[in-house]
C-alpha cells in the first residue's frame, strides 16, 4: 500500500500497481495480499515455514555473544601474530607483505572494535538490567562510533584486498612490468590512499 504515496509511480495504471503488489508479496512470504482468485503455487505451502527464520535466531541468540567473543579474540591474536611476522625486517621490504600488512590491521582493529559492542549488547544482556543503562547517552554516542568505524575499517580492508589481487594479477601476467609498477613507495601510497581515507 506504500506504494500508491510515492509520487513518481503517478504514471503506473492499476494493474502495473497490483502487479508490483503481487510481486512484493511473493517476495516477502507474505501471502495475506493475495486475493481468493488467484491460483496458489504448489509452493505458497511452503512459503512461511521457508522465510520464517525466527526460531533460527532465537535458538542461535544465546550463544552469539560468546561465539563472537571467541572469533574476535582470535581475530585478534591471530592478526597481531600476521602483523609480527610480515613486519619482521626481512618481510618488510616486500610490497606484498606491507599490504598484507595493512589488511591484518585493517581486521585486527574491527575485531577489538567488536568486543565493547558484543560485551554490552549480549553478554550482559539479562533480565534485571535497566534499558536506561542499557541505551544511555554514553552507549548512543558508541554506536554512532561503531557503525562509521566499522564501515571504514572494513571499506579500507577491502581496498587493500582488492589492490593485493590487482598486483598479484599483474605480478604474474606480466612480470616485466610488475617489477616497475609495484614498488615500496607505491605500495606506501596505495596503503597511504586506504587509510586515508578513514
């Protein structure tokens, strides 16, 4: 019904409007749009019990705040080890090695990041706790923080994956120019240009 107050659907007749409305709600497992006249699928059965996944996130919700504390501390000493090794002064040299460099950074920071966020919002999730405490000023101001960091950090992880397969593409389909092309101080830019834009 959304659809009849947006004014750039003015020129649609009513059959392109029940259409979209027909289309929508096969979409969307909602089949209460329906009208009696229309002829069922085989699947319109199936449909609820195939997009309902409530009871998927109710029975994995109790256990996501542990789990995520798990994959984040490991992120993290994991890529703190990445970033002790391809540091090391024999590795550094290697333009490769800087952006790989970069990228466990990049994951390393989302995933200590991540911990506050998993801490307050699921594991001191009970049922005696204050929603006053639980959404205060404070915690807004943190998820404002939050949101833009972990977009940031995961758009400059992505660049860099993005540049360490145009250089391994150009490293082995054209070596000879790879040579000239993929230095240390481009390298410095390229790492330069990820996380200058954060």
């Amino acid at each position: 019904k959304y659809l009849f107050n947006l004014s750039f659907f003015q020129n649609l007749s009513e059959e392109d409007y029940e259409y979209m409305e027909q289309f929508y709600a096969s979409k969307t497992c909602n089949t209460s749009s329906l009208t009696k006249s229309d002829t069922p699928s085989p699947f319109t059965s199936m449909r609820p019990a195939l997009c309902n996944l409530e009871s998927v996130k109710d029975s994995y919700l109790p256990y996501h705040g542990v789990l995520a504390m798990v994959v984040c501390g490991m992120g993290t000493v994991f890529n703190l080890l990445n970033i002790m090794v391809l540091t090391h002064k024999d590795m550094k040299s290697n333009p490769i090695n800087l952006i790989l460099t970069g990228i466990a950074v990049a994951d390393c920071l989302v995933s200590i990041e991540y911990i506050p966020f998993t801490f307050h919002m699921y594991l001191m999730n009970d049922e005696d706790r204050d929603p006053e405490e639980m959404y205060s000023l404070a915690w807004g101001i943190f998820l404002l923080f939050h949101t833009n960091f972990t977009i940031m950090i995961h758009t400059v992880s992505i660049w860099l994956t993005l540049c360490l397969a145009i250089w391994r593409l150009l490293m082995i389909q054209f070596p000879t120019i790879a040579s000239r092309l993929c230095t240390l101080p481009r390298c410095k830019t390229v790492l330069a240009l990820g996380y200058g834009e954060f």
